[in-house]
C-alpha cells in the first residue's frame, strides 16, 4: 500500500474516532436513540469502506492480472 492510500485511510480512521467520540457525547447528554443509532450506523459503513479499501489494496498488490475480478468480488461484499 502507498504512502498516500495510507495517509488517505488514517484520515477516514481519524474521522470515525471523532464520530465515535460524538456518540460517547451523545450518550452522556442523554440524547434521543434515533440519533445515536443513525451516527452508529454511518460507523458501521465508514469502518466497513477502510475495511473494503484495505482488501482491494492488499489484493490487487498480490493478484494484478486479477484486478477486476476482485474489483466485483468487493464491490459485491460492500453490498452486504
């Protein structure tokens, strides 16, 4: 993985620290559950986008000539 692709993917892990961190907040002034469950769920499809970035990354390194293959395979699971 580049230098960039990593800065790019510590930014969106940054990012859903602070989104976390918000929900901890969210908590403790007792906000309405439809508003924390809608932030746990924009986590739930950060974390699984830098999971599916990581994946293609790591696998397009290792398979090229199979590139898009794997593009539709994770295209696929990101679906899930």
């Amino acid at each position: 993985m580049g230098i960039q692709k990593q800065t790019i993917l510590a930014k969106r892990i940054n990012r859903i620290i602070g989104q976390l961190k918000g929900i901890n907040n969210m908590l403790e002034q007792k906000r309405n559950c439809k508003d924390i469950l809608l932030q746990i769920n924009a986590i739930k499809a950060a974390v699984q986008n830098v999971g599916i970035e990581i994946a293609r990354s790591e696998l397009c390194s290792v398979a090229p000539e199979h590139k898009k293959i794997l593009e539709t395979v994770l295209k696929e699971v990101g679906r899930m």
